[in-house]
C-alpha cells in the first residue's frame, strides 16, 4: 500500500524539478554561457560555463 510521503522524500522530489532562488523566490533554470577568457597574450578564448539564471542576475545574461 502507498505510505504517505516523508519530509525527505519530498525535499528530493522538489530538487529534481529544479531549485528555487531562496532571495529572489524564483526558479532557477540553468543555460550554458560562453565566457571569454584572456589569456597573457592577445588570445581570447571562450570557455562554456553553466550558470543559473534568477530574477537576481538574469539581466546580467538577458539584458
Ligand atoms: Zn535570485
């Protein structure tokens, strides 16, 4: 028979779906970004990052 679900199972649950910014209050969802990196010389290379994106630093990312 189904028991009803523990406070830890549905911690869990929740982290699957994606998390929540705790100072902003909205979902983070994370994007790839390319960064570039420069190096001692004139090289500029770009390196992928995942970053999660909030209400807190989505302009930095989206204008
Ligand atoms: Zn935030």
């Amino acid at each position: 028979m189904a028991r009803p679900q523990g406070f830890g199972a549905k911690i869990a649950h929740r982290e699957k779906s994606g998390k929540t910014c705790p100072v902003c209050d909205e979902q983070i969802s994370y994007i790839k970004h390319y960064a570039s990196v420069k190096n001692a010389g004139e090289n500029v290379k770009y390196k992928q990052k995942i970053v999660g994106i909030c209400g807190c630093n989505k302009k930095e990312y989206f204008g």
